[in-house]
C-alpha cells in the first residue's frame, strides 16, 4: 500500500512540474508577446529610417551608428568597428545557461528603388565610377531592425533569460568594395565568435515569395557557394567595315559566353546543382570599331567543393580554347566567395516545434536549397547554424523580387520576425541551460 502511494504521489509531482513548466512557457510566451507589442511602433519608425538612409557595403556608417545608439540604450555591451563598421552588442540573462548568437545583415545595393513609399530612398552615390541610386533591394532594413527590436524584448525579460545572446551586426555581406576586406570572414577573424563562444547561431532573410506570417527553411543544403569571375579577351582593334584585319573579341566572347553554359549541361551530373551566370559585358567605345578587349564578369553557385573545382578548371579549358581558335588571348580572374549555407539537422529539427507554436504548422514551410549566396555560411562552418527564410509579401502590395527596383517589404513583418526569433532565441537556451 505504501509502494503503490508513493508512485501515485510520484506521478502526481511529475504531472504537477509538467503543468508548472507548461505554465511558465504559456506566461513567458505572453511576456514576449507583450514586449513586442510595447516595441514594435519604434521598430517600425527605425526600419523607415534604415531604409530611407541605405548604405552600401563597408560604408554603413550611419547605420552602424544608429545599431550601436539603440543596444547601448538597451543596457548591452557593445562593441563598435569590428571588420570596419561591423557592431556586437551582449546581453547577459539573469540566469546561467549557454552561449547563443544570432546575426543580421546592415548593406544595401546599387539599386534605383521604385516606390511610392512615403520612406523609399532617393540616395545616390558614386559604385563603380557611376551615378546610381542606393536601395535595400535585398530586405537588410528589415534584417537589421527586427534583430534590434529582438535585442529590445529580451532586455525586457532578461532576468528570466538562462544563459547569453550575442547579438551580430554584420556589414558587407552583399560584397565588399573591390581591393576591400570585410563581411562574416573578417567579423570572426576579428573575434565575434570568441569569448565567450557560441554554441549555435540563428539567422533570417526576407523572402518576397511567401507572405508574411510564413517562413520557409531547408534541412541542410540551404543556399549555395558563390564564386566570382572576370574575364578580359584581347584582340585586335580594327575599323568596323574591316573586319579582316581585326581579331575579334566581341565575337569572340560571344562564343566563351554560350559556350560556358555547356559546362552545367555537358560536363556536370544533371543532379549536381550550379549555375554558371555571365551578368557584365563591356568592351567598344564606338559603333563601327571593333575594340581591343572585351570584358566579362559573373558568378558561379555550387553546394560541393568538387563541382566548384571542376567548373573553374573547365571554364580555363573552354575559353582558352574558345580564344586560340580565334587567334585572341584572354586573362581570367576567379575569386572563391562564401561557401554554401548548411543548416545544421539537429538543430533544425530542435527549432521547428517552437516555430510551428509560433507561427502555426502550416505556415513552417520545408523548401528545397536555393543557389543565391550568403556568407551567414561562415559562421555556420564554425558553429552550428540555422538560417531561414521570412516571409515579407503583402497580397495588396505584392513586392519585386530580390535584388529588384520593386522590391517591397510590408512592415508587418517587423512584428513577426522578432516575435519568432525571441522566442527561437529563448526556447534554445532553456532547452540546452544544462
């Protein structure tokens, strides 16, 4: 009789602890929810200010500053100027637990934006020895105001917070100015991971595709490497009626620029993904001169180290061949950028439950890998990662797509990407405090 009320009593302190720990998550989701709706009109009026003041990369000085204002505001510990612009700011919960980060992105693009937006941007500055318009035509705006109003809610309940945050303000992951450092590869050799060391990092990227209140993410393989080439083939001027005392590099690189397409159809496994892009062609001043040169410039995604090493070595081959043929010479330029994004399986599988809580299950949405680039890989070959992708699209406003003029993302999404994330955040370090 004794044996059968202990396990009786037993069961009912399990049941009970269970019933105090839904409690405690119940009423901590409420607190997030809470200080989100006390943050969200700033959030909003900071995002309207990112946007209408876009940076390029390695320039994001205005920017910077504003990140660093509002986490010292906070009560954090910042630190300002890591790989140029780059700002960390560390917020140390009331009770022990680990070490998690969680990293945004601040540039913006060489974009005109095409709005009627009361906050669009009407700056221009110089890129590439050109006039153009500055635009975050790739959602930065967003990246960046959502990770500071994530900062803003969980200071509010920081003393029920197990463990650190690290927050990463990152510049330059579009691409740093040509003979220029930068990005995730110089913020952690300038130590953003270190002391102390995370054990995992979160990130997001807007994704005009899906609306808001979804996201979408991938078990692994997520986005690929991105590579970078230029090609210069020289040959020889001559008048534009005389084509026979010329050798042609327009012709010529017509013929490297369809030919390099038969590297993905001919030389590849159809199931290996990549893409070989030639996006810049330049050479002539004048219409009836055949030029010197010609130029081309493009990037190639991959997911394997073996398909990034073969496509290289057999573009060598091709446009080599392509220009002895024509009796042109060529110098080619091929730079390894970010390798390709991976998520962490484990930690995917742990995050998804408390983001279908969040969101609801049908809007948890599992996609295949896509080949757009993103150095968040770094720190995901350092640590283990996960990287996924929010939802942006108002139906009544649709958006362009990425790296658009059009691009539009509605600022209810403000509210969702730092509802999901802080509780992401929080459900990490409560579930790994010991």
């Amino acid at each position: 009789m004794q044996k059968k009320y202990n396990r009786v009593f037993c069961s009912f302190l399990i049941i009970a602890n269970m019933m105090i720990s839904l409690a405690a998550a119940i009423a901590q989701d409420k607190s997030i929810d809470r200080a989100v709706s006390e943050h969200i009109a700033e959030i909003t009026e900071i995002r309207h200010n990112i946007h209408q003041n876009p940076e390029l990369g390695n320039r994001e000085f205005k920017t910077s500053k504003l990140v660093a204002d509002h986490l010292t505001k906070l009560g954090l510990e910042v630190t300002t100027g890591i790989a140029h612009t780059g700002v960390l700011g560390i917020l140390k919960g009331g009770k022990p637990g680990p070490v998690v980060a969680v990293r945004a992105d601040m540039d913006a693009l060489p974009v005109t934006e095409q709005s009627d937006l009361p906050y669009k941007s009407t700056v221009r500055t110089t890129y590439l020895g050109k006039e153009v318009g500055v635009m975050h035509a790739c959602g930065h705006d967003i990246h960046t105001s959502a990770l500071l109003g994530v900062a803003s809610v969980m200071t509010s309940i920081k003393d029920e917070i197990p463990g650190t945050i690290k927050f990463i303000f990152q510049p330059a992951e579009e691409g740093v100015p040509r003979g220029e450092d930068g990005g995730a590869s110089m913020m952690v050799r300038e130590g953003v991971l270190d002391d102390p060391r995370p054990s995992a990092i979160f990130g997001l990227h807007t994704d005009p595709a899906y609306n808001v209140g979804q996201i979408n993410y991938a078990i692994g393989p997520a986005m690929a490497a991105v590579d970078r080439f230029r090609i210069i083939i020289k040959g020889k001027q001559a008048h534009g009626a005389a084509p026979e005392k010329s050798i042609d590099p327009v012709v010529t690189a017509s013929h490297v620029v369809v030919a390099l397409q038969t590297i993905r159809s001919r030389n590849l496994s159809p199931i290996q993904p990549s893409v070989i892009t030639v996006g810049v062609i330049r050479g002539g001043e004048r219409f009836n001169i055949i030029p010197e040169q010609v130029m081309l410039e493009g990037t190639v995604r991959t997911y394997t180290q073996a398909v990034r090493e073969e496509i290289q070595k057999r573009m060598r081959e091709v446009t080599d061949g392509i220009t002895r043929s024509a009796g042109a010479t060529f110098e080619m330029n091929y730079s390894s950028g970010g390798m390709a994004v991976i998520n962490n399986k484990d930690l995917v599988m742990n995050t998804l439950p408390i983001m279908k809580k969040v969101l609801g299950i049908d809007n948890v949405i599992e996609t295949p890998p896509q080949m757009t680039g993103e150095d968040f890989s770094v720190y995901a070959n350092i640590i283990p990662g996960f990287f996924y992708w929010l939802g942006v699209n108002n139906p009544e406003y649709p958006s362009g797509s990425l790296h658009n003029p059009t691009y539009r993302a509605d600022d209810s999404s403000l509210e969702v990407g730092m509802r999901l994330m802080s509780n992401i955040l929080l459900d990490y370090l409560k579930r790994n405090k010991e």
